[in-house]
C-alpha cells in the first residue's frame, strides 16, 4: 500500500512540471495575442467605441464588433463579432480561416500573410480567453439597399485626370 501511495505521488510530482509549463505558456500565448490584437489595430473595427474612447474599452465590451462600419461602393460592411466567431473555431480552423480570408473593404485581410501560425494561434487564444460576449453583428448590405448606422461613408474619387506636360 505504502509503495502505491509513493508510486503515486512520484508520478504526480513528475507531471506537475509539465502542467506548469502548459499553464504558463498559455498564460504567454495569451499576452502575446493581446499584444498583437492591439499592434494590428483590430479593435479599431472590432470593438465599439474603441476609437472614440481614445484606445479604451471596458472588457465586456472588446471584439464584440461593430465598432466601425463603413459604407462604400461595395456596400455597406460591419466587422464581426470576433468572442462569437472564435467560440465556433479550433485554433487550426482560425488559422486557416484566415489564411484563406478574402473581404470586403474596409478589413485589411492581406495582412495575416506577415503573422506566423504561432502569431494567429497566440491571437486566437487571447480572444477566445475573454470569452464569448455581445452579439452578432448586421450582415453586409450590398451596393443601393438602406443600412443600418452608424458607418463611415466611403467616397473613392474617380480616375485621376493627366493633364499633357506635367
């Protein structure tokens, strides 16, 4: 009995390193996700009243999207809830959502070709750590039909004209 017990708790104290180190790198991975979600601008769009508030929001409110809309020739776009969106996805699913992202303007997708998969699985982390929170956002309204506000109207101008000598 007694060299049960101690067979157990050798065993136990042998992983307890191994646990830490799971504990702790997620507790990193985290922090660096955070870091890159804020370095890459995305609660620019993707948490109401970031911008407006001076880089500043209250946590229930983070990612919950909607923060900026816009409206342009493309139609009119809302940036997702991103706490929803992560509560769906494995990490190796996010990271090939975004691999394969192609959006309407104004969501700056080309980028996530600069991150490695440890950078996109580091932001994953983080925003599924804050949890799912809010609610969908509005769909994409196509070119014409009435939106819902608020959003940020686009006007592209036209070709530049070249004028002869300059």
């Amino acid at each position: 009995m007694i060299k049960a017990l101690l067979a157990c708790a050798v065993g136990i104290l042998a992983t307890a390193p191994a646990f830490a180190a799971t504990s702790s790198t997620s507790e990193q991975s985290i922090r660096r996700g955070e870091f890159l979600v804020g370095y890459g601008g995305c609660h620019d769009c993707h948490t109401p009243g970031w911008s407006e508030h001076g880089g500043q929001a209250p946590k229930d409110a983070l990612l919950t999207g909607g923060g900026t809309n816009f409206q342009g020739p493309w139609g009119t776009t809302y940036p997702p809830n991103l706490r929803l969106y992560v509560q769906k996805l494995t990490p190796k699913q996010w990271t090939a959502n975004l691999r394969a992202l192609k959006t309407r303007p104004a969501m700056p997708f080309w980028t996530f070709r600069y991150l490695s998969d440890g950078d996109l699985a580091d932001m994953y982390a983080y925003i599924r750590s804050l949890g799912p929170a809010g609610k969908p956002v509005h769909d994409w309204v196509p070119p014409g039909q009435p939106a819902p506000a608020p959003y940020l109207r686009l006007v592209l101008p036209g070709p530049l004209a070249v004028r002869p000598g300059e």
